[in-house]
C-alpha cells in the first residue's frame, strides 16, 4: 500500500472521479483522514501514485490518466532551482506570457499540457514532446526571447515528427 497526502483539490477530484480512477486504474482508493490509501498490485499503485500526484498538480483527470501509458511523463520544473525568490513573479510571467500566450503557444507545439502553480511548472505529455516542453520553460527562464524559443521548439517538433532530433 502507499498513501499520499490528500490535499483539497485531489479531495474534490476523488468525490466525483474515484470509482472510474479505481477501474482505468486497477486499484483500490481509500480516503483516510489526511491521505489516500493506494492498493492493489505494485505496478499499478505506482502508476496510480504518478496520476494523482498529477491531479494534485491541477491536471484534470483525464489528462492525469495518460500517464498509465508507457510512452507519457510528468516533469515537475522547481523555479526555485533557477532563479531568485525576487525574480520567481517575472520568470512566472515570462512562462505564462502576455494573456497565457506563452504558456499556450509552448502547450500547442509540443502537445503537452502545462500547469502552473506556486513556483512549480508541471508539464504532462509524451516523453520526447515533454523534452523541448522542459527546455522551452528552461529557455524562457533563463531569458531566452519568446520568438527565439518558438522558432526552436518548431524547428524541433519538425525533426521529432521525421525520427530525429538533436540536442
């Protein structure tokens, strides 16, 4: 069994979703106190535990349920690994960009879905999208120009359709 911390948000989610998690799952859900008690057979907890440490992170379950696929990842970007707690607002911004443009634009190019909360950048896709996903963000917070890091990420998505890529 593990058991993860039951926030307010995956509490909501487990009202509504538990039952059908349980099934795509092929585990056992169980709200005790503070945590969600995960059993079944060791592989599928592991999995379940990645899908709702995705839920918690703010994706919707449907989304959370894509990483019970083989070829599906979730990233999880620290800012505070990269900058100042001065400067987490703007690097924020820069991510999110002007009415969520970057954020968007970076989503749509690699077929990944971003959430942003507090100083954490999740992204959940396929492995290799989820790649330049993480090195776009990585760009931006390192002051990259939005364009310069549009114009990789398409130029990489390309290769990546063709079999290749380079670093």
């Amino acid at each position: 069994m593990e058991e993860i911390q039951l926030s307010n948000r995956l509490r909501k989610v487990l009202a509504k979703e538990q039952k059908k998690l349980e099934k795509e799952l092929q585990v056992k859900l169980m709200i005790e106190k503070e945590n969600v008690v995960i059993s079944g057979e060791a592989f599928p907890q592991y999995i379940a535990s990645k899908v709702l440490r995705a839920i918690d992170f703010g994706f919707d379950a449907e989304s959370a349920l894509l990483l019970s696929g083989e070829d599906y990842m979730l990233e999880i970007i620290n800012l505070k690994s990269y900058v100042r707690p001065s400067r987490l607002k703007q690097v924020k911004g820069r991510i999110i960009g002007e009415k969520g443009k970057a954020k968007r634009v970076i989503s749509e190019l690699t077929e990944c879905d971003i959430v942003i909360k507090d100083n954490i950048v999740a992204l959940l896709g396929r492995t290799e999208n989820i790649v330049l996903a993480s090195k776009a963000v990585r760009l931006l917070v390192g002051g990259s120009p939005h364009a310069s890091v549009y114009t990789f990420l398409e130029k990489n998505m390309a290769k990546l359709r063709k079999g290749f890529i380079e670093e």
